[in-house]
C-alpha cells in the first residue's frame, strides 16, 4: 500500500541515456519533469563507444565539453578478419556528410553521471536508488506510479505522462506483456576492463577494433583511464558450450581462440570481474499508447556490432521530447504525435538491423574489409556506421548501389553464402543457455 501522494507533469523510468536526455530536453521546454533512477550514479554499465552522430545530440544538450573532457577521441573504426590479409581502418572523415568526423569512448559509469546531473541542471527533478514498481494508467487524465525506495519506503505519484526509459528490464512492455524476442538475430556477450593491453598507436589510439573469430566477433574500445573493454559477442551454442567452466577462464579461453587479439592482449590484466549477458535482442509491439513513450533500449535492442545503442536511446529521446510536448500542449493532436515518434523510433533499427542481420556473411565481410574509402558507395557505408541514419533519402542511391553489390557478391560466392545463411539460422536458434552473471539485476 502506498504511503503518500506526490505529483507531476511528467514522470521518466529510468536515468540512463535516454532517460536524462529526455528529461533535460523537456524540464529546458519548462515542463515539471521527475525521473526516477532505481541504482546511484556513478555505476558500471556496458555500452562505451559513441557515434560521431552523437555529438549534434551533445550539443544540443550543452555537453560537447563535457563529453570531451570525459572521453577519449574515436575517429573511426578498424575491423580485422582473420579471412583477410590484413586490417581496414574505417575513417569516419570519409563518411558523405563528414560536418561530425570523430566521437568518443567513454566509461558509462562518468558518462552517465554526466548526463543525469545535466537533466537536474536544467531544471528536472531527479531521484536515484528509486524503483518503480507499478503503473495504473487512468484514460484521459494520466497514471499512478508506485516506487520503492531505498529505505524500503513506498510512494504514489500522479503523473499527466509516463516515459519508459529503463533499459533493458523493459518495464512498460514487460507490464503489458508485450516484448518479443527477434526472431532474426540472437547472441550473448561477455566482456571485462583489462589494463596493458597494445592499442593502435598515434591519433588512432581511441579507435574502436573490432576483430571477427569463428564464434562471433569480439570489440575492442580503449578506455580514458588506459584500460581497455574487450567483449565477446557470440552465438548462443557457442555459449552453450562453456558448461560449467568457471566464466573468467571461458572468456580467456575464447579471446585466445583469435590470435590478432591475442597479439595486443600478451601483458593485458583483468582488472574487473567478466560479466555475461545474454538474450539481449528484443522488439516491443509498439512504442506508445494513451500518455506513455517507450524510449531506447525499453522499446527495443538489436546488437552492439555498430555502437548505436546509446546514439538510438538519445535519438529516440529527441523525438519522444516532441511527440510528449505535443500531447501535453495539444490533446487533440497526441494520436499523430505519437504516430510519428513512433516512425522515428523505428527508422535507427531498420536501417542498422539490414547490415547486423548480414555481418557475418562473406559478401557483407568483403564489403567492409574493401579498402576503396573514396568510392561514394563506400562512403554511404561508412555513413551509416557513423549513425547518419535519419537522412539516409539523401544517399539512398549509394545505399542501393551497396546492397546491389552485397547481393551480387552473394550470387558470385553463393556456395559460402548458402553456407552462412544456414550456419546463422542455426546459431540464433534460442538454447537453454546458462548466463548467469548478468549485470544491471
Ligand atoms: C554487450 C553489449 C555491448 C554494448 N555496447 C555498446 C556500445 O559500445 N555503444 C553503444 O552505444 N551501446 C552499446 N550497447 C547498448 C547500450 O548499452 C544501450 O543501448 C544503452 O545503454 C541504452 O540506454 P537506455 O537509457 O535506453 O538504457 P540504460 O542505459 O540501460 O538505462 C536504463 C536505466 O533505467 C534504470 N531502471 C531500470 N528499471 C528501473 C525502474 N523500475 N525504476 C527506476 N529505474 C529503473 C536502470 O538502473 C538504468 O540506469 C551495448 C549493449 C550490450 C548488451
């Protein structure tokens, strides 16, 4: 039973990225906003490379300094293939659009904080170590939201408009039971922070890596604070097979299955526990309804091959921003506003989920690892991997002439095609697989 009674305009589950940025962007437009984090700032959580396209989104917020101050510079990405000869390094210059050419690597745990203090700085109201736990929607007039403190106290507020912004434990769609597994895609990741590890050397040093092995891929970020976040992303047989190996010494045992890896990891130390998380591909049915948003990994998750998760949840922010300011201001009008906050939402994982679901084709593989940076169609990859994909009617034609030559490349080595097509409905079958040591619960 609730304690007390308290109100406001707008009530955010969850302070991670989507959550402050959409509480900044609302409490700056004078709205009453109060967002409720259930854990405290600063706190471990995965996800640390940027896209270049994060910063516009930065500087809207007031963040570029700040998120320079924090991060270590990224100007583009390097993909080893153990199928290749040798490396590609992706410049993120040579994208069509290069108005953004580099981003950051950040620790989530400062990036966060950051991004939490700002949504106060501007005038929302914040709450840490505050769950929510329960929703009542009330039709035309808003929700009762319960929340559980850390103190074990119980509270119940009134709210015009409820945003779900809590990630990955998808609380709106988990209370109306509507989050789906992909059917398209599945894997699982490990991952840890190492200390002397061999990074790229000169301007290039905050590149991310990503380096492919017989499993899945693993990533590579150089971290501000001289360690490095190396992770495994692998099918789930492939994890399947670990049984019940202590999950460190399976880590290890994977990054030794791929010998450029290893090469830059012979002096590198553990320096933080190795956490597995798995089942992390997921869609809701739908991204709103009457007074609720449902913003980045609350609504949906693909993979983190291309670091969009933070620049989706961000993006989806911006939009939900409009869309609740429009059904705050304009009732009559809140049907086409959420209309179209929800293509919006639907735009950034369209775009990205065409390449995730071919990664780990050969012709995908041969695309990326072409050297030829000045070709437009190379160009129009590399702008999607900066996250310029809100915009992708202006480059549509590279676009088409990439997926051309992705089909064409198929047809040419269809025998490894047919090959990896069967070995990815295989592999994302979804198995009783034992990843226990998930972080964030
Ligand atoms: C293995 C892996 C690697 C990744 N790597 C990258 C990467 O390199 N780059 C990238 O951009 N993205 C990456 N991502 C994705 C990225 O982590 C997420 O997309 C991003 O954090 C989403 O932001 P969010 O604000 O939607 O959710 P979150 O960052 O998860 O924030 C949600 C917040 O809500 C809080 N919360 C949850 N439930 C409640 C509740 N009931 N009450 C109150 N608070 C609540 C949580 O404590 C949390 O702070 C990766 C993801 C995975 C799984």
């Amino acid at each position: 039973m609730a304690e007390q009674e308290t109100s406001c305009e707008v009530l955010v589950i969850g302070g991670g990225p989507a959550g402050s940025t959409i509480a900044a962007l609302l409490a700056q437009r004078g709205r009453d906003v109060l967002m409720l984090e259930k854990s405290k700032h600063p706190r471990f959580h995965i996800g640390e490379s940027l896209l270049p396209m994060n910063m516009p989104m930065f500087e809207e917020l007031g963040l570029l300094d700040e998120i320079k101050r924090i991060g270590i510079v990224k100007l583009g990405a390097e993909f080893v293939s153990p199928w290749h000869p040798a490396p590609v390094m992706i410049d993120f210059n040579d994208s069509l659009d290069n108005t953004w050419p580099s981003a950051y690597q950040v620790r989530r745990d400062e990036f966060d904080e950051v991004m939490f203090k700002n949504a106060a700085a501007k005038g929302a109201r914040v709450v840490e170590e505050c769950k929510v736990t329960d929703v009542k929607f009330l039709p035309k007039e808003g929700a009762l939201v319960d929340t559980l403190d850390k103190d074990g106290k119980t509270q119940r507020i009134r709210t015009k408009f409820v945003v779900d912004a809590s990630g990955r434990d998808t609380f709106l769609s988990n209370h109306f039971q509507m989050k789906h597994r992909n059917k398209k895609h599945n894997s699982a990741a490990m991952f840890g922070h190492f200390s002397g590890v061999k990074r790229l050397e000169g301007e290039v040093e905050g590149n991310i890596s990503l380096f492919w092995f017989d499993h899945g891929w693993f990533w590579f970020i150089p971290l501000p604070d001289g360690n490095t976040s190396i992770g495994a992303t692998c099918w789930p047989y492939y994890m399947k097979t670990r049984g019940k190996t202590d999950l460190t010494q399976f880590f290890m045992d994977t990054i030794a299955m791929c010998p450029a890896l290893m090469e830059r990891m012979k002096d590198a130390k553990l320096e933080t526990p190795v956490t597995a998380t798995g089942n992390f591909s997921y869609l809701s049915e739908r991204s709103s309804g009457e007074n609720y948003i449902l913003l980045g990994d609350a609504f949906a998750f693909i993979d983190p091959i291309f670091s969009s998760g933070v620049f989706l949840a961000m993006a989806s922010s911006f939009a939900g921003a409009t869309a609740v300011e429009r059904c705050l201001s304009k009732p009559q009008e809140a049907e086409q506003a959420l209309k179209e906050f929800d293509k919006a939402i639907m735009q950034g994982p369209k775009v990205f989920s065409w390449f995730i679901y071919r990664i780990t084709t050969p012709a995908m593989r041969n695309l990326l690892m072409y050297k030829g940076a000045e070709s437009k169609v190379k160009k129009a990859l590399i702008s999607i991997l900066i996250g310029d994909v809100y915009r992708t009617e202006r480059y549509s034609f590279w676009l088409l002439m990439f997926k051309l030559m992705y089909y064409t490349g198929s047809v040419l080595h269809l025998p490894s095609t047919i090959k990896a097509w069967f070995k990815r409905k295989r592999s994302i079958q979804v198995l009783d697989v034992a990843v226990t040591e998930t972080y964030g619960q």
